[in-house]
C-alpha cells in the first residue's frame, strides 16, 4: 500500500513540473475559526465495590473550546492548486497546532502531508443526529472518564478508527460517479514531531507503522442524499530492542451510511478496532466495537436530534474470552437555532451508562455508572 502510495506522489510531483508551473499570484493568508461554550447540569453516580474508589461528582460546570485557522492557496498557470492548513488551539494544549499541513489538487485528486487526519474520518458517513457533543469538549460527562472510569474514550476513536491528526501523507482520487478512494501512510504514529528522520527501530521508542484506506459514495436517488463509506486500517507495532517480544498488530474497519430527504437526515455506523492497545503477543488482546445511530431534521433556523451509540470493549486471551467486557451507552436529544450568521445557540439532554466488568472475578472490583446532563450552549465560527 505504502508502495502505491509513494508512486503515486512521484507522478503528480510530475505533473506538476510538466508545462507551465508559474503561480498567478503567490498565497494570500485566511483566517476562520470558532469559539464555544456551554453549561451543563446534572447528576452523576459512580459505585465501585473497591473500598474508597466510589466518587462523587459536582452536579454543574462550565465548558468552553476555540480554535483560530490559518490557510491559504494559489493556483498555478497549469491549473494546479496549492494549499496550506494550520489551527491553532485557543487554550493550552500538549498538541497547540493540532492540524498542519500542506495540499495540492488537480485533475489527478488531492495530495496531502503534514499533521491531519487520514481517510478513514475525512471520509466518514453516518455521524448524524448529534447536537451536543460536537459543540466543545464534554467529555467528562462519560462516566468511564471519571476518576475509576476505564478511559476508552467511548466514540471518538470509531468514526475515523486510528486516523488522528498526526504526520503522514494522504491521497484523494478524483470523485467518479460519486465514488471516492482515499489512502494515508504513518511511518511512526508514535512520533508526531516536526520531524522524525530516519530513526532506528531498534534504539527509539516502540512505533506503530500505520496505512489508513477508505472509500466514500456521495450522490443523489430520486429526492433523496446518500452518503455511504467503508474504512480500514492497518498497524504494524515495531520493537525497541533487538531478540525483544514481538508487538502485536491492531487493526480496525468502519462502515457507514446516511440518507437525506425533506430536511430529514437517518444515518448509523459500525466499527471495530482490534488489539486497539497494540500489546505484546503474550498479553490477551482488547476489542472494541462500536454502533451508532442517529436521525435529525431542519427547517428555517432551527435543527432537532437524536442520536444512540454504545461502544463494548472485550478483552480476548487466544480464542477464550476472558471476564472483561466493558460497555459504555449514550443517548442524546438535543435542538440548535441560528442567531445569525456564523452564530448560534443549542441546548438537550445527554445519557450515559457505564459498565466496568473489567473485573468480574469474586475477589475483584468492579465499576458502575450512570449520567444524566442538561446543556445548553453557543456556538460561534468565523
């Protein structure tokens, strides 16, 4: 895949050199972004049967999130565009430029490199209905993010299986009959520095060489919008040491669909990602499956929906499953209306439900909780 890839890039770097390359005029800076915030109120209970882990949480909170982007572009004499992406996160962040990247389009699709996400989210269908959780990070009302949650990060990771903003290379074909293919490479997904050069599998840290395809259909039957697409994965963990254990492999796939009509839009998903930990080969393997669905509607200024997702993560020693099967539910109702322009406000009702069976066993813990939060928020983009 990473072969194609490469080829692929060599002979669009062709074309670009081909005829007449001179710029019209060189790139001029844009600037976008957004700004939001909400309230939340509710109730959270978590119960562990391990002594002093159960916790209390604060019933109301404040929330908020803002990026700035920076993108520009030109085209060349031949027809060709160039592009540039950077955004810039409003708060302080481990990743403060968490998308940077540069891209060239043309007749022969759209080449991307730098800190971005890959196909399999870029070409994502099926995320419809949710109203709430797109508007700022809310993610501490999942239980199982909570002081003894498991931490899985329910959702987020299934939409797009492992294709976070992190350096690699990206290619679209052109859109054909509403078809779409699109293929990312990650050498080191373990480093998303400026730059890693050619480091030694043997002395840096333990890496995870990746190959992300996806393919997408857009197009229209009688009165109706359809989207649908397929994703997968593929991770080759790589050891730090000579005659160290072998890493274990982790892959996913993804599939989706959704269709519009009438101001209506019903649309689900299903993924799955194995061995999402990467462990060694002695350690028993973690899957992770994740559903969801959704159904909205729109009219004038104002949006309604609902969306239902649950997400289970089964930990597997060879062809045994073992006692660990944690599962988390969501459900959220929720409506948006449009001030003006660029700004609006939105408020609903989210439900969480987690299970932390991690520990099934007598002798061992074990972790319920359950969520019930109101919000109600605004939106700005710009």
């Amino acid at each position: 895949m990473k072969n194609i890839l490469y080829g692929t890039t060599a002979l669009i770097a062709v074309s670009m050199v081909a005829g007449s390359a001179g710029a019209a005029e060189k790139i001029k800076l844009g600037l976008g972004g957004y700004w939001r915030a909400a309230i939340h109120m509710g109730d959270t209970n978590n119960d562990s049967t391990a002594a002093g882990t159960a916790s209390d949480f604060r019933n109301h909170g404040f929330g908020r999130e803002s990026e700035i982007y920076f993108s520009g572009k030109t085209t060349l004499d031949n027809g060709i565009k160039f592009g540039v992406m950077m955004q810039l996160e409003g708060e302080t962040s481990a990743d403060q430029m968490d998308n940077s990247y540069i891209w060239s389009a043309g007749s022969f699709g759209r080449l991307e490199y730098g800190e971005t996400w890959g196909p399999g989210l870029l070409m994502y269908a099926g995320g419809v209905g949710e109203k709430l959780s797109s508007h700022g990070d809310f993610a501490s009302h999942n239980p199982s993010n909570g002081p003894n949650g498991l931490g899985i990060n329910s959702f987020g990771g299934g939409a797009g299986l492992r294709s976070r903003p992190i350096t690699k290379l990206n290619y679209f074909t052109p859109r054909m009959s509403g078809l779409q293919l699109g293929i990312g490479y990650v050498p080191d997904a373990q480093n998303n520095s400026a730059g890693s050069g050619l480091q030694s599998k043997l002395t840096g840290d333990t890496g995870n060489e990746m190959v992300d395809v996806a393919a997408n259909y857009v197009g229209k039957f009688g009165g109706a919008g359809v989207r649908a697409h397929v994703g997968w994965f593929g991770s080759e963990t790589e050891t730090a040491a000579v005659g160290a254990a072998a890493g274990r492999d982790a892959e996913g796939y993804s599939m989706g669909a959704q269709v519009g009509f009438s101001g209506f839009r019903v649309g689900g998903r299903y993924t799955v990602i194995d061995d999402i930990q990467g462990t060694a080969v002695a350690t028993p393997s973690l899957e992770q499956v994740n559903y969801r669905f959704g159904v909205d509607y729109s009219t004038g200024p104002w949006g309604v929906g609902v969306v239902v997702q649950k997400a289970t993560r089964e930990q597997l020693n060879g062809a045994v499953k073992s006692t660990r099967n944690d599962v988390t539910d969501y459900m959220s109702v929720a409506a948006t209306y449009s001030v003006g322009p660029g700004i609006s406000v939105y408020g609903g009702v989210q439900f969480w439900d987690f299970q932390d069976s991690a520990n099934l066993a007598a002798a061992s813990p074990q972790t319920e909780a359950d969520s019930t939060v109101g919000v109600i928020g605004t939106l700005f983009k710009f």
